[in-house]
C-alpha cells in the first residue's frame, strides 16, 4: 500500500472517531446564513452559523464552512448565494487567470513519443519498461518568458477531443483528415501513431472574468488577454517540425490546466472577495468579515505565477488553514462549545436532510408551479418539493387513513419565487416546508395544505410566503378541485418595512398538474399517490372527522370572574316581558356627567355575541375598559325569554323603545345612546329609526356588523330562502314554534323531525357538535370555526342556544328574499325615510362570507352617503372573518373591536357632521356608478347543483309527507 494513501487513511479515521462525517456523491450548490439562529452563535441550543445547500432542499448546517471547489467550482458557489442574499464583494469572479496556459497535441510523429496513457486492463498487463513516461516527461523554459512541458496523453482525452472540429491544425492542407485518421487508429488500438501533449505556461494580464448566467445557473467567462500568445505558438511549431507530425491547437486560446482567481485575496473590498488569511468579506459592513466562510484554493490566486501553481496553491493553503484553526480556538472558547458532540448534528429529521438517505427513507420528489395574483400584481412560484413517507404497507395505509385521526405527510420545499413588484430578481426559497395533511382541531372535517416558504432576495432581504390550501366537504367534491389548485397565500416581509403584508392566490393550471404528475420521481411514487388519493376520498366523500380531543368542561367558576350586571325586566308597549342588563364601570357614571354616552347593545336572532362569559376580551369587557356604561338587550328573540308568536318588526316597534325609555327613566331624556347591533338586531334598529318608532336625536352613533337596512345572503342562504322550507317548517312545528336545540332536552316528534332534516341539509362547513349542526342547517354556518375558541364552541352551544324561536322565520324571509328592511306584510314601509337616519354610521362586514355578504355594509353605506351626506358614513370589511365571529372571533378585539371603539371615540369628540360642500356634495349617479371592491370576496359561487340537491331533498320531503 502506498504510504502516503495509508497515512491519509489513519488521519481519516481519527476526524471520524472524533465525530466529523464524511459525506459523499455531493455537490454544494449554495451557502446562505441560517435564518433561524437566535442568540449568540455557538449556545447550547444547537443553532449553527451557516446552511450547506446540496441541493434546493437538502442541506447540512456548520459553524464554519470551507470552500476548495476550485476556481469554478468555488466562483459558482459564491455566485448563487450572492443571489440568495449572501453580501459579496462587487470583485467576485475578476481577476480571472488561466497562467498563460495553452494546450497543444503532437500526432502522428514518427518518433518514439510513447505518450498514450494506459487504462486499468492495459496497465496491470504491461510491463513496467513498456508503460509511458510520468505524466510530465520534460521541460523547456524559454527566454522570451514561458515553459513549455510535455506531457503523457490521458486515456480519455483523446475521446474528449475530436480534432478538426474544435481545434485547428499545422502545417495547413489535409489535417483535418489527418486528425480523424489519428482517432480511428487510436479507437483500434492501433501503435503506428505517437502523439502527446504539449503545456506552455507563463504570464498573463489577469483580466479575465467569470459570470453566471442568470435563468440557467451556468458558467461563463471571458479569457484573460495572453501577450505572449503568438510566440508560445511559433515554439509549438519549432517542436512539431522537429518531431514531425501534425499539430492541433485548441480553438478557445485559453484552454488551461491551471485556472487562478476569480475570489481574489486583497486587503481591500473593492479589489478582492478574501482577505489575505482567506476570510470572506462582508460588502454590507465594509472592513469585516463573514464569519466562519473561508474559501482555500486557487481561487484565490489573484494573478499568473508563471509555472506550476501546485505549491503556490498549496503554501496558501497551509496559510488559510493556520488561521482557520485558529478562528476555530477563539470561536470554541468564547462559547465553550464543545466540537466533539456539536460537529454531527443530533436530529437528522429536523437538522440535515441529505440524499445520501435516500435509499433507507422512503421519498418522493416533485415539481409543482403556480402562478395568480398577490396583492393585485402576478406572482408566480417554481417549487421543488420533497415529501418523506412512513415506511408501511398499503393495508397499514387503508387502516390509518379510515381511523380518526390522519397520517404524516410533512417534507421540504426549495425553488424560488418571481414577484416583480417586490424584488426585480428571483426570490429563492431557503428553507420551505409543507405538510399536506393538517388538520385543526376545530374544523375536524376540513383538511389542509400549509405552505411556509422563507425567501430571500439578491438584496439580503428576506421574505416570508405562507399558504393554505382549504378542502372543504362542501356539497361532496363539487369545489374539489378549486380547493385542491388554489392556494390562499400571504406575503410579508421577515424584518423592517411596517405595512408589507400582502394577500392573494396562486393556482396551478391542469397542465401544469399534468407536469407534476409527470415529474413525479422516488421510491415511493404509487404509495404516495395512493395516500393522497385515500385522503381525498375521506374528505369529499367518506367525510370522516378527525379524532377528537377529550371532551372540554366549562370550569364552575367562569361566571365569577365576570363583571357584575344589574338585570331589569321591562314591558314592553304590546304587553310582552323583555330583559335588559346593564354594567357600570367603576367611572362610568362620573363619565357620563362628562357627556360620555352609554352604549347599547343588541344581539343577533337568538345567539348572545356580546355577553361572553369564557372569552377574556369580548366587547363588554372592552367597552368597560374603556369606561362606558353598557346596556345588553334581551328581546323576545332571546334564548332566555323567547316569544311564540312574533315578528322582526315587533323588536324595532317594542323592544328597542321600551329599553330606550328605561335608560331615559335612569339617565334622563336628554341622554344619547351609541348602538352596537349585530345581524337581526341591526335589521331592528333601522327599523325603529325609520319607522318612526325612537328617534334620531337619540342617538350618539350606530354602528352594525353583518347587518343594515339591507341584507345580502350568500348564495346558500338564498337558495334556502327561495324553496318553501320556511313554511314546511311553520307548518310542522305547529302551535309551538319554539325549537330547543339542546340535545339532551325533550322534544316532541316534530321538533325531532325538523331537527332531523337541519342535519341534512348543506353547509359550508360541518361540525360534530349535534347543536351546532342543527342551528347551521337552519341558518347556515354564522361563523367559521377556526376563529372562535373551543371554549367559546362548547359555550355557544351548550349555554347560550338552548331554545330557538322561529316565529319571526316568515318575516326574515321577507326581508331576505327582497334583500331590504320591510314590514311584515311585505310593504317597503322603511327605506322611503332616509330623513329619519340623521345620525354617524359605521357598517362592518366580515371579508369571508358565510352568511350575509359585504354587499350588505355596501349598500347601506351608499345609501347614507346619498341621503345623509354631511354625517360620518364608515364602511369596513374585515378579512378573514364570517358572521358572529366578528364579535365572538378570538381575535376579535384585535381586528374588529377597534375599529367600533375608534367610531364611538369620533362621535363622543362631536366629529359626527362632516362639512360638505354642495359642489363636492356626491350625486346619485356617482354613487351608483361606484363599484364595491369586496363584490364576491371570499365567499362561494353560486351554483345550479346546489339548488338542484335542495330541490331533491324538497321533493323527498314531499313524499315523506
């Protein structure tokens, strides 16, 4: 064995002993900063300094990173991370050297050149007399400043280069077949040829520069200018005469054995890439360093040597390495980091993820583009996305997939994004995860697909790309595919620039579905496939939940921590007992003698949104933050005092002004009230308003969620109100229609029955709550489950909705079906008084519809615009909110509730009168001409089927009947 090789091989052993791993059959592609180290680099919590890109996904994470590629190899390296971000200097890649190297072959020379290189059959069986020469057999320096060397021909290089094609030849005439005649003798093994290579070496001007094709990733460069070009080729020449022959020269004058530069080492920024002890610069903070980044090869060599650079190179070094160790001494000791256990990362799941585990994990890779809009400007991602599997059988599958809970499919995503309006280049994905199977706990029937890709741009700055795709049982597969193409994103920028925070949509079109099927690659294509299929299935079709957790418990003191209320029963003018609940703060009262107006509250049909004993910032608890006096009405649409026999206008002609003559009785009749009404309850207030029934000058401000004088429905909620459900319902319920919803209350046959036909009909999104399931089947989903509480849920439904009044269901149809306040007889008694509303409004809307639509808070705002222009008039659609979840949503108080409490402020600060104008006064037509930009946000289209299943339910209905 040869002793050096075996020296190696000890010293190899002992850095593996000592815990280094050596990796193979990979080739870095990038190096950027780890994104998600905290602290001081080096603590005990494991964060390294840098990510070793193997590929787009795979990496390895190291405090120190060296880079010995080679002049391409390490300039390339360089090149792509400066694309993702890492702060380079503008020198990278000049300085290029090719040390005055040029390439020549000898052929056909009728001397005993002997310099064809042997391959591994021929070698063991040629004796050593008869083998060729070292690979450098002679060397001639000349005068005029080059060395010329000859040298043995490699086996391959013959195979390499076609002569006549890519070289040109001496003496002129027939060299071109001279060179093809020589190639054929050479393939047959043929010995009456002799050729060999011929190196000149010098001196340069070091110009040259190396570039990376932007699109392609591919190297390119421009040679260095060669002075002594024309001479080294007049020797060449002098050689082949003597020798005889035919000469070829390579075309491409720079052909070298020996490359130099392109990270030049300099003491200066702007000359070079290195420092002299082969530390990366830092272009973003000029004088420092990166740290850990080391580059020790001859690319750092910043000009020609003129003879073989082997032992340059190889001095440089030895010198980058002793301050290598060094850095390695000082870094180690100021963190007390100990190398033998931190060199190998401890989870290979989470910390490097490397193709050298390919053959024992089971994967699968694929390709998958999507392009739309974000923020209103086209964006478009190419992802490379690498899905780790579980190794089991298909059985196993079938089984895990049935069962109630949902199996692991997590990877890696890598790529890059094109969005112009941000960044003018790419932005690479630097770590990007995905996992196709999520669910949350509180939509157990809807499944998820979550994208987090963390970008970063050619500038350093850094991006962070989040994304769901939402697969929704809704009407069986009938939004299948809409669901499983687009993805709902949000674009944020990691650090700095307040107010980056952009919403849209990126689809994938069928071909290029098509195209990800077809670049679908890994041991586990047909066991991915069919997982996803299975899951597919559970969801659209089967519709199985997932596991549910352990069954909450309210806590038997919940109501304790609650503010104390005084409740008063009122009678109203029709003779019917209503309730009212009032709080005061602490201040409240002084507050009032201050000219600071009470609030009243009124609730939805038959659910409390204000009143939230489980929730620790509902609007009550907020209001008396901000020291109002508050007033919650119970009308007889209430669970706790619900009428048999009454009409939505009964509330706005009773209740409303019964409540506002007791607050008089407490606070006198000059006393002005802000009102907080939500869904019904808004529909109740313009009622009274506009009918006459309390006046104007009563009121401070209005401010309505999901609700006004108009009233939008989604598309599900119209086609309900279109079929005579209503009146089948009136008719079964019979005297008592009044429906309780507990599941544990006792009910007659009918009221089973109705509750029986809710369950069936469609919503948007299921729940296996019984409660909850019969109140959206009658309504349709008021909220979307993922924004409220589990508590909040069990609450809502356990607590708050016992008993549901559906006398009032004729009217709301009324108003539903015409989409505006009227009477109950079906007259338009209201909205031909807007002289009546002379009052500060703001209208909200939940951006994604669920029950009542933007169109509402639209529409309402438009018509008080027109008819009451010198008022405040506000309209707000609030993003990712429904119906009741605007005031029940867990993150209500901090994106709806400022929004009211911003309203009250303005108007207790008289700033309700807008001064106006009367050119600028807008005109009708103006307002009509004005167009909602919420039309059809966030909310399901209509649909034929849809009604089509309705219609079929109806008529089995019927048959029942």
């Amino acid at each position: 064995m040869d002793p050096y090789f075996h020296a190696f091989q000890i010293k190899l052993e002992l850095v593996m002993q000592a815990g280094c791993i050596v990796k193979t059959e990979c080739e870095v592609q990038y190096i950027v900063k780890n994104p998600y180290e905290i602290g001081h680099e080096g603590e005990a919590s494991g964060k390294r300094r840098w990510l070793v890109r193997l590929n787009e996904i795979d990496h390895i994470k190291a405090d120190f990173v060296v880079l010995s590629a080679g002049v391409f190899g390490t300039t390339s390296i360089l090149f792509k991370s400066q694309m993702r971000g890492l702060k380079l200097s503008e020198a990278l890649g000049s300085g290029f050297s090719c040390n005055g190297n040029n390439v020549a072959y000898l052929a056909r020379s009728t001397a005993p050149l002997n310099a064809y290189g042997l391959d591994k059959r021929k070698l063991s069986n040629t004796p050593i007399q008869a083998r060729p020469g070292p690979s450098i057999s002679s060397s001639y320096s000349s005068s005029l400043g080059f060395t010329i060397q000859s040298a043995v021909l490699p086996t391959a290089y013959p195979y390499l280069l076609f002569k006549g094609i890519t070289t040109f030849g001496w003496p002129t005439g027939y060299w071109f077949f001279h060179g093809i005649i020589d190639k054929l003798k050479h393939l047959i093994g043929s010995k009456s040829s002799q050729a060999m290579v011929l190196i000149a070496m010098g001196h340069d001007k070091s110009d040259g520069k190396i570039i990376l094709e932007k699109g392609t990733d591919r190297i390119c460069f421009s040679p260095p200018h060669d002075p002594l070009l024309q001479r080294k080729v007049e020797a060449f020449q002098k050689i082949t005469k003597k020798l005889g022959g035919v000469l070829f020269m390579s075309k491409y004058r720079s052909t070298s054995v020996h490359l130099l530069g392109g990270c030049n080492a300099s003491s200066d920024l702007s000359d070079g890439v290195c420092n002299p002890n082969g530390q990366v610069f830092n272009a973003e903070a000029p004088g420092l360093v990166h740290d850990g980044l080391y580059v020790c090869d001859a690319s750092l060599i910043p000009f020609s040597v003129g003879v073989n650079p082997s032992l340059t190179i190889a001095a440089a070094a030895e010198h980058v390495s002793k301050h290598l160790m060094e850095d390695i001494f000082r870094y180690k000791s100021k963190n007390s980091t100990d190398y033998a256990s931190k060199v190998v990362d401890q989870n290979p799941c989470t910390e490097i993820h490397d193709n050298l585990k390919s053959k024992e994990t089971s994967y699968v890779y694929f390709k998958e583009i999507m392009k739309g809009y974000i923020g209103g400007t086209p964006c478009t991602a190419s992802l490379i996305v690498k899905m780790n599997l579980q190794n089991q059988n298909s059985c196993k599958d079938w089984n895990l997939v049935m069962r109630n809970s949902w199996p692991t499919l997590k990877g890696k995503v890598g790529g890059y994004v094109v969005f112009r309006a941000i960044e003018k280049d790419r932005l690479h994905v630097i770590d990007g995860e995905i996992n196709m199977f999520e669910v949350d706990y509180r939509t157990p029937y809807t499944q998820y697909m979550h994208y987090r890709l963390l970008l970063e741009a050619a500038s350093g700055s850094r991006y962070v790309l989040e994304g769901k795709k939402i697969m929704n049982p809704y009407l069986f597969a009938l939004y299948s595919w809409r669901e499983t193409t687009t993805l709902y994103v949000t674009f944020k920028k990691l650090a700095g620039e307040v107010g980056l925070n952009l919403k849209g949509e990126l689809r994938i079109s069928m071909i290029e579905l098509l195209k990800s099927l077809v670049s679908l690659k890994g041991n586990r294509k047909g066991r991915f496939i069919c997982l996803f299929s299975m899951n597919l299935l559970r969801t659209y079709i089967l519709q199985i939940p997932q596991e549910s957790h352990e069954e909450l418990t309210l806590p038997v003191s919940y109501h304790n921590s609650y503010p104390v209320s005084t409740f008063h029963e009122i009678k109203t003018e029709d003779g019917y007992t209503i309730g009212c609940r009032q709080w005061n703060s602490d201040q409240s009262r002084l507050k009032l003698e201050e000219d600071k107006h009470l609030v009243l509250l009124l609730n939805g049909h038959s659910t409390e949104s204000f009143y939230l004993p489980t929730e620790p910032n509902d609007l009550i608890r907020t209001l008396l933050a901000e020291e109002h006096e508050i007033w919650l009405l119970q009308s007889r649409l209430h669970a706790s005092n619900p009428s048999n026999n009454f009409t939505i206008e009964d509330i706005g002609r009773y209740d409303i002004p019964a409540v506002m003559e007791k607050i008089c009785e407490f606070h006198g009749p000059s006393m002005k009230v802000h009102v907080v009404a939500h869904c019904v309850g808004g529909l109740s207030i313009h009622i009274a308003l506009m009918g006459g029934h309390i006046s104007a000058a009563q009121i401070a401000s209005l401010c309505c969620t999901n609700s006004s004088m108009f009233f939008k429905l989604s598309t599900l909620a119209r086609v309900k109100m279109w079929l005579p459900l209503v009146p089948m319902s009136m008719a079964l319920l019979g005297k008592n229609k009044i429906l309780p919803l507990l599941e544990t209350s006792k009910a007659s046959l009918r009221h089973r029955f109705l509750m029986c036909i809710a369950r069936w009909l469609p919503r948007y999104e299921r729940c296996p709550c019984n409660e909850c399931e019969v109140f959206s089947g009658i309504f349709g989903n008021t909220f979307w489950h993922q924004n409220i509480t589990p508590t909040m849920h069990l609450w809502l439904n356990k607590q708050s909705i016992t008993k549901l009044p559906m006398a009032a269901f004729p009217h709301l149809k009324k108003i539903c079906n015409s989409g505006f306040i009227m009477d109950s007889k079906g007259n338009n008694s209201y909205l031909i008084h807007p002289e009546r509303m002379t009052i500060s409004t703001l209208y909200i809307s939940g951006g994604r519809t669920v029950l009542v639509t933007p169109e509402t808070s639209f529409l309402a705002n438009k018509y008080m615009k027109l008819h009451q222009p010198g008022y405040r008039h506000e309209r707000v659609v609030v993003d990712g909110f429904g119906h009741s979840d605007l005031l029940i949503g867990e993150e209500s108080y901090k994106e709806v509730f400022p929004h009211i409490l911003s309203h009250i402020r303005l108007s207790e600060k008289g700033k309700n009168i807008v001064m106006i104008c009367e050119e600028k006064k807008p005109s009708k037509d103006t307002l009509d001409w004005a167009a909602d930009p919420y039309q059809g946000y966030g909310g399901f289209d209509s649909c034929w089927l849809l009604t089509l299943m309705l219609v079929f339910l109806l008529l089995f209905l019927f048959v029942i009947f």
